[in-house]
C-alpha cells in the first residue's frame, strides 16, 4: 500500500500523502488529517523553520470507509537539508473533527 511518496532534487523535496491503513472505529473519530515534519535525529528538534505541513481533513460522512484518503502534494524547498541519514520525516494522524470539546 503506498501511503507516503517522496521525490527530490537538490532544490526540492515533494511529499505526497496518500492514504492511512483502515482507522478503528470511534465515535469522535469525524475528521482525520496528517501532519508532518522533519526532526534532526541527533538534536530533537524540527529542521525545517516552517509549522507542520498537514493535509485537510477526510470527512467520513457518506464515504462508507474507515479508510481515508487524501492525494495532497506538498513541495519543500532546500531539500538538500531535509533529505538526509540523520533527518527523519514524522508523520501524525490528527482529528481536530466537530463537535469536540474544549
């Protein structure tokens, strides 16, 4: 299953996120996105300047799938930083859905 893709040049780094394996079910599971980042394995900290990247939300409503899909591109500039041994993407599956309190 291709979930993440990734492309680079020296200049340029494009992500695409595809999709996620099957959600469990859960009632306030409504509107799943991905974000992503990249973390300097040695230091801890983000490497690019920029907030997460995130995908919008998959709404389940009328989908009949627990399986959400997105297709959403993403390009990064100076990839020659980003792609290397020491530099690990990290992905994260989010609900910020409706009706969710505080």
């Amino acid at each position: 299953m291709k979930v993440v893709s990734l492309e680079a040049d020296d200049e340029k780094l494009c992500v695409v996120i595809h999709r996620t394996d099957p959600l469990r079910p859960h009632l306030r599971l409504l509107n799943p996105l991905v974000r992503f980042r990249f973390v300097d394995l040695v230091s801890g900290r983000t490497v690019h300047a920029r907030e997460p990247w995130k995908t919008a939300g998959f709404s389940f409503r009328g989908k009949g799938t627990l399986t959400p899909h997105w297709e959403e591109e993403f390009v990064v500039d100076h990839a020659s930083c980003i792609v290397r041994e020491d530099i690990l993407m990290f992905l994260e599956v989010l609900d910020f859905g409706e009706g969710r309190d505080g």
